[in-house]
C-alpha cells in the first residue's frame, strides 16, 4: 500500500460523495441562492451590480466565468466547483494527517475518517464560498508543516500562494497569513527565526501591495470586495464596546430579574462562549468524541504528535476569529467553526487512528464491529433526512411551467421565487420577502406553509381558491392560491 493510492482512494471517495449529496439534494440552500443571484446580477450588470447583493465575490466571479467558458448552467457550475474543492479540502487534510501519523496503516485510517467525518459531510450539498476557504487553507497548513520539516522558499512560496488563494474566498484568512507564520519564533534563534519569518512572508507582502493598487485603480473592484470595511471594525473598539452596552441594556431591562442585573455582563459572555463551546463540540460529532473517550480508557499513554505545537498554534487562531466574531454578531453558525473543528480533529487523529489500529492488529472483533458502527453512522446520518423539501422546488417549478404569461404572481418565499427564475418562465414575479401585504391586484399567491404556522387569512372581498398544492412527511406543504375577487 502506498500514499499515493491512498490519496487516490481519497479523492474518488470524495468526488463521489459530493455527487451523491448534490444527486440527492431536495433544494439550492439559503446562501446559495444569494451566490446564484450574484452570478446573474455579474453576467447582466457587471461588478457593481453584483456587489449590490454582496460584497465579497471571487466565488460568484470565478462560477461566472467558469460557465462562459463551460458553457455550463450555473447552478451545475457552481456545484461541480465545489465537488472539486472538497477534494482538494480532503486531499489537503490527508496530506496533513501523514506528517502527524507514524505510518500508511494508520494514514488509510484517516482516510476513513476523513471521509466519514459528518461536520465536512453536512455541507456537501451546500452551494457556499466557504469549501474554497477551507481546502485552501488546509493546503497552506501542509505547506507550512513542509517548511518547517525543509526550510524551503519553495514551500514557503506554497504557504503564501494556498493562503492568498483561501483570503479571496473568506476575508478571515488576513488573520491566519498574517499571524500564523509568528510560529516560527518560538523554539529557535532570533535570527534564524527572522529569516524564516521573511521567507514567509516573501510573496505576500510585495503582491498584496501590487493587488492593493491594482483594486483601487479599477472600477468596481474595491466595491466587489468590500467586505474589508466591515471587519475594520474589529479594530474600532468604541462602537464595539457600544454595542456590547446596547446588548446589556436589553438583558438587565427585559430578561433579568431587577436583582440579577448586576450579573449581566457575566450571564452574557458566559452564554456566548458556552454557546461556543457547544458548537466546537458538536462539529467534532459525538461518534468521534465517543471514540475518542474510548481511546483515553484503554490507552492513556500521551503521544508526541509531530507539530503538535503548530496545530495548537493553527487551533488557537481560529478560535480567536470564533470568540471575536461571537462578541462582535452574538450568534455563531456551525459552519464558521469548521476550521476550528479541523484544529480539534487534527490534535485528537492520532488517539483515534492508533485505537482502531490497535483493535485491528488484535483482532478484536466485537470492538471493531462498533468502531465500524460509530464511523459509518455519521456518514449515513450525513445523507439521511426525515424531512424533504421537494415540496418547494416542485410546486415552483408546476407554476412556471402550468401558468399563463399574462398572470401575475406574489410569493414571500426566496426558494419559490429562485426555482421560478430558474425555470425561465414568461409568469410575471414578485417576491416580498418581509410580508405579503394587499395582493388583490395578484392573479396566484405561491406560500410556503409550515405545519405550526396558522392558514393565510383571505383580505376581506377576497376567496383564494387552491389550484395545486405538495406537502411533505412532517406536513408542510408549498400551494398556489388562485386570488378571486368576490366584490369584482
């Protein structure tokens, strides 16, 4: 058995699992619509007009122009792209994992790992720029763990060109290429860690100040990523702390007791760090924690990682951007801690490589039976859903092709009216994404019904008479209403 097959396994497995969840997907996600919007807002009206919808667009641009030149549709392109960039995402982690693991046993193990791992899994469907982010950034980890084994100016060029690349998908990379490199510092001299520091850095500082004149100097550019501004204000420590007293207010004035409002600031930074931690735990998925414990009890020997010290280094950062974030938006999403999560699986790999190991070698058959288990149940729970939303993209799809051009249709829905758009229909659309409002001037209504939500109230000398409606399992259904005026 060699890497190199292993690496091949790797990726096939991965292209075809990113085949399946697009094969198998029910609807576009929320995120993706946006992207898809952008793409057509780019190929219509050019930068500014895609910057209008979002300001941060190498991922629309490169779909654009991957569909000109493929001649491609654009949801196809875009799902075809990120295929490819969760293989290099897998390849990059498995390259990773043979400088931390002692041997090609336990490289195939991660493998298996990796290809099961849900948090990676969950987002296979998912038309987002994020997978560039990550399998870039991966590639600049494994290019800076080269450099630390050679010392190169090839592999600190790698470094800078797989960071750069992960920067203009996700803007949070600045924090990374910026302070991840200051790893060099620690365990050596000044002056060979200064040197080491400038290979580094050789590239990125020179082009960004290239790039940086280039962007000003043409129209629409510095509008199409301007999402710069918004993390400037990171730095703007005032109206951070103005915000924080605004949350504050809420909590001591409309939750907390009068006696408890002393406590609030407590209640809340430990709320959103709890809230964080519980996201970090639950990206690295039970089954895996589990195997972990497992690994403890039977084997509590520590075990010396290769660059452990560089993937602390790597892990803390990433949970810097977390805990930044989290103070400055009070939410987190499960999908921003996926790079911390890597952090976490890459420190804990070897536990988990050496127990199924030690459990094969042994043969223990019982305990390989459950470790199997525990593995591919995260990757069945990956494409196994109790709740279709078919219902959506096929009633859009019934009223784009069944109604006539000279009716005119309101929905609230971003699917309905996305699956519309897409179908090309001649039907006249209106989308209200806050409310409905008066539709008496509507021909057909297109609602999205949740089982738990109360029926649509007709306006008063107003009948909606059903003409099509779908529902899935749990209930919810997609109609299109016919709106008949009764005083008319």
């Amino acid at each position: 058995m060699k890497f190199n097959h292993i690496r091949l396994f790797t990726a096939l497995s991965s292209l075809l699992l990113s085949i399946a969840a697009f094969y198998f997907d029910d609807i576009i996600n929320r995120d993706g619509v946006m992207y898809m919007e952008m793409v057509e807002a780019y190929l219509s009206g050019g930068l500014d007009a895609m910057a209008d919808i979002y300001d941060w667009g190498f991922f629309t641009l490169l779909v654009a122009w991957l569909s000109k030149l493929f001649s491609s549709p654009i949801e196809f392109t875009a799902s075809a792209l990120n295929s490819i960039l969760f293989v290099i995402f897998t390849d990059a982690l498995l390259m990773v994992s043979r400088q931390l693991l002692p041997n090609l046993r336990q490289v195939a193990i991660a493998a298996v790992l990796i290809l099961a791992f849900f948090t990676i899994n969950d987002y296979r469907d998912f038309i987002i720029r994020d997978t560039g982010y990550w399998a870039f950034t991966i590639l600049a980890l494994y290019h800076l763990i080269r450099f630390q084994n050679n010392f190169t100016l090839s592999s600190a060029i790698n470094w800078q060109l797989a960071m750069l690349a992960a920067i203009l998908f996700r803007i949070e990379g600045v924090v990374l290429i910026g302070l991840l490199p200051l790893f060099v510092f620690y365990n050596q001299t000044l002056k060979t860690s200064i040197k080491n520091w400038l290979s580094l850095n050789s590239l990125t500082i020179p082009l960004l100040i290239i790039l940086s004149a280039l962007v000003v100097s043409q129209d629409g550019w510095l509008q199409a990523f301007g999402k710069v501004d918004d993390y400037l204000i990171y730095l703007n420590t005032e109206a951070l702390s103005l915000r924080a007293d605004q949350r504050l207010t809420v909590l001591e004035e409309r939750v907390l007791s009068p006696f408890a409002a002393e406590y609030s600031e407590l209640i809340l930074y430990s709320g959103l760090l709890v809230m964080l931690a519980y996201k970090l735990l639950e990206g690295l998925s039970l089954g895996y924690l589990l195997l972990l414990g497992i690994a403890w009890r039977q084997n509590s020997i520590f075990i010396d990682i290769p660059h452990r010290h560089l993937i602390i280094w790597f892990f803390t950062l990433n949970l810097l951007i977390l805990v930044a974030f989290v103070f400055r938006q009070y939410f987190m999403i499960s999908r921003y801690c996926v790079m911390t999560v890597i952090g976490m699986f890459l420190l804990v790999l070897p536990y988990l490589t050496r127990l199924i190991e030690e459990t094969w070698l042994s043969r223990r058959r019982w305990w390989l039976a459950l470790f199997t288990f525990i593995v591919l149940a995260g990757l069945i729970d990956t494409f196994h859903s109790t709740n279709s939303k078919a219902y959506i993209k096929n009633t859009a799809i019934w009223a784009a092709h069944e109604l006539q051009a000279e009716d005119r249709l309101l929905t609230d829905d971003e699917f309905i009216q996305y699956y519309l758009k897409r179908e090309k229909t001649d039907v006249s659309i209106s989308y209200r994404p806050q409310k409905l409002g008066n539709y008496q001037n509507f021909d057909y209504i297109l609602l999205v019904e949740k089982r738990r939500q109360r029926d649509l109230e007709p306006l008063s000398g107003i009948r909606l008479e059903l003409v099509h409606q779908e529902k899935n399992r749990r209930g919810n259904r997609a109609s299109v209403y016919r709106v008949v005026d009764e005083d008319g």
